[in-house]
C-alpha cells in the first residue's frame, strides 16, 4: 500500500512539473 501511494505521488508530482513547463512555455509565446 504505502509503495502504491509513493507511485501514485511520484506521477503526479511528475504531471505538476509538465503542467508548469507548459505554462511557463506558453507565458514566453505570450510574450
């Protein structure tokens, strides 16, 4: 159990990150 939410936390923190590069990525094309 504990290792499935460690997993779970991994791949979300993982999709965070990808969701700020895309954001910073698009505040430069804004700009």
């Amino acid at each position: 159990m504990r290792t499935t939410v460690y997993r779970l936390n991994r791949k979300y923190n993982q999709r965070d990150r990808c969701k700020k590069e895309i954001t910073v990525l698009r505040q430069r094309d804004v700009t």
